[in-house]
C-alpha cells in the first residue's frame, strides 16, 4: 500500500512556490523511499469560494498526463506524477490545517489575502522535485510563443495581431493599469532557437525580476534547492561557473541549455499547430460564447470546420480541456549544470478558463489598437521548427 501524507511531518515539507490554483512543497523530511526527491502539489481555494466544481482534478491531471502529453512530449520532458492519499479522513484535515499555518509566514501577502490550501482534499499531486539538488533551477513560463495565422482573424485585428504578440500586447495593457511587466521580454525572442534573441529573452525576464523585486510570475530561480529573491542573487556566484557577475553567470549556464534542449521546439510547435486558429478564430469556429449568457453571432457557417488533431488523438478529455491552452500557460524547468529541461503545469483548462481568455483577448487587443501604428512593437517569428 503507498503510504499517505499523514505519515509524514507537516514540517517536513518546505513551502516553495504557486501559482493562481496550485501550491508546491518539497520533502525536506528525514530518508523516505517514497517521498525522497519528490515535490507536493496541493490545491487551493478562494477565501471566498463558493462552491466550485473541484472532485477529482488531481485524477484529471495524471490522466490527461497519460493520455494525451506523454504521446507528445518525450517523457523525459515530463515530470513523473503520482497522486497520493492525504490520510485517513480524521486526520487529513488536521495534517492541511497544520501545512497551511506552516507555510503561512513563508506566502506572499496578495496570495494570502485572496486563497488559502483547500484542508478537504483526500488527494494530491506528488512530482518530481525539480529544484531540489546542488545546482541552480531556473523556472521560466514562457506563454504563447507565436503569431496567430491570419486567416480566421477580423480585418479588425489581422493587421494587430500578426505584427505583435500576444504577450507584448498584454503587457502593454497591464502597463496601462500600473502593473508590473517584463517589458522587455517576448516569447517570441526565447522560442527563436537563436543565440542572441534567446540572450535578449533572458536578460528581459532577469532585468524584469530585479525590478520587480521577484513579484513577476515568469522567471523563478532555486539555487540548490531553495528559491531566492532578488537580493539574494550573489549566491547564483560560483554554483555552476566562474563568472563573477550574477546576471552573467546565469545566463550564460542557461543558453547553452535553451539552446540544445528540443523542449521550446516542441512547446512552439504544439502552440502553434494545436491553435493555429488563434483564440478568435476558435471562438468564431466552435462558438464559445454560446456556451454562456453573453452570445454573440457566429460566422462558423462560413468556415472550415476546425481541425483539432487534439479531439482525435485525446479522446474525450480534450472536448473540455483544449490542448493549445495547456502549452501556452505551463512553465518549463531548466537545471544547470545537468542541462535538463523539463515542462510542468501542464494542467487542463476548463472551457470557462478559455472563455475568460477570448473576454481578455479582445480587451487585450482593442487596447493595443489604440497604440499609433509606429510606435507597435514588431514581434519577429523565425518561422524555427
Ligand atoms: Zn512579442
């Protein structure tokens, strides 16, 4: 029988990063075959959640995991998932509570005011710990790394859309309502499988994290084992080389990586082939927003049907959960020195997720046409497989 997570130390496992839906420990307890070098994955709520639809999202993950990741992506690109009991009934919940105060002191304020762990989940995720060992992990969340193909867009936004990515679009807009942005990175630079565009990517996502004093959610660094802030950033000093300037040492152990590693290929590649239709184009195919209250006429009549290789290849699953949405929203772990370079969060996403998408891509887009057409930002796509 595999053993649960009741008989483990709340304590043993360190508070190491989440996202808007998970949060992830590591095992830092005492030998334990099963748990050594493995990472947890939680679920968490909103402090005011209603009751939302939650049963059985882990199992969803791992199956979706099985049936549709592993027969696109190698497995050695992927972590190794399992899911595991939390424990008996009576104590899983005092186990949660106990990890939740725990990790409280460690989560940042904006986080805690908003969720909490859900303490009444029988289950979660156990994964491989990737930013554990001696060397340095660096997590990069890449988001949408090409262009929409122009033929199901809008006279409209063809002319918007296919010079100026979807990222640098959004950052625009979240520039205008006083966020922080990496202003300088594009998707499109790291997805190039070119040398210095890759540089320009990562000193864009390095610069982004200094400013933002580590706030923004597209670049994470561990060196061994433990995730540093900005101000930490001498330790990166001498881990992996010589090179004295932190910046310097870790982007150049990097690029090599980024540049070897057929992880953002591939990633680029599914994005681009699995929605090429942009999600406007998918909207105005398979009708989204008749889904909900706020319907709009459709031109699907007008269309070829949508080829989704990923209904066919997926089964069932991916009627819900659109694959494309997956690889533009999951993040990729490089290790330095092994080289390795692994995707994670590559959860499905709900049918309502995708409509909060296409509701914040017209937002994202009518605010960018207000940009002077000299001054928009010209994304370059390569065209690199
Ligand atoms: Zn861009």
């Amino acid at each position: 029988m595999s053993p649960s997570l009741t008989d483990t130390f709340p304590t043993d496992w360190s508070y190491i990063s989440e996202g808007g839906a998970n949060i992830v420990f590591v095992y830092q307890g005492p030998p334990n075959p099963f748990f050594d070098g493995t990472a947890l994955r939680l679920r968490k709520r909103k402090r005011a959640a209603i009751d939302e639809e939650k049963e059985g999202r882990e199992i969803l993950s791992i199956e979706y995991q099985k049936q549709c990741l592993q027969r696109l992506i190698p497995l050695e690109h992927l972590p190794r998932l399992e899911l595991v009991v939390v424990g008996p009934d009576h104590d899983a919940e005092a186990w949660l509570r106990a990890l939740a105060a725990e990790c409280e002191p460690h989560r940042a304020l904006e986080r805690k005011e908003t969720d909490c762990i859900d303490v009444v989940q029988p289950r979660a995720l156990l994964a491989t710990n990737l930013v554990g060992g001696g060397g340095i992990a660096v997590e990069i969340k890449p988001k949408w790394g090409f262009l929409p193909c122009p033929t199901y867009l809008s006279d409209a936004t063809r002319p918007i859309k296919t010079q100026t990515c979807r990222f640098c679009m959004h950052s625009h807009l979240k520039a205008q309502q006083g966020q922080m942005v990496c202003a300088a990175y594009c998707p499109l630079d790291l997805f190039s499988g070119d040398e210095s565009r890759i540089k320009t990517a990562l000193n864009g996502l390095w610069d982004a994290w200094i400013e933002s004093d580590g706030i923004i959610n597209n670049f994470k660094v561990f060196v061994r084992g433990r995730k540093i802030v900005p101000e930490q950033r001498s330790s990166i000093v001498g881990v992996v080389n010589d090179i004295a300037d932190a910046k310097e040492a870790l982007t150049s152990a990097l690029l090599p990586v980024l540049l070897s590693t057929p992880v953002l290929r591939t990633l680029a590649r599914l994005q681009r082939t699995l929605d090429a239709l942009d999600i406007e184009g998918l909207a105005s195919l398979c009708d989204l927003s008749a889904i909900g209250a706020d319907a709009e006429p459709t031109v699907a009549d007008a269309l070829p049907p949508p080829r989704p290789p990923t209904q066919r290849t997926c089964g069932t699953t991916s009627s819900h959960t659109p694959l494309s949405a997956t690889f533009k929203d999951c993040s990729v772990i490089v290790r330095v020195p092994d080289g390795t370079a692994t995707l994670i969060d590559l959860d499905p996403k709900s049918i309502e997720r995708l409509r909060k998408w296409e509701r914040l891509d017209r937002e994202i887009v009518a605010a960018y046409a207000a940009v002077p057409v000299r001054k928009r930002k010209a994304c370059v796509h390569t065209g690199a497989e």
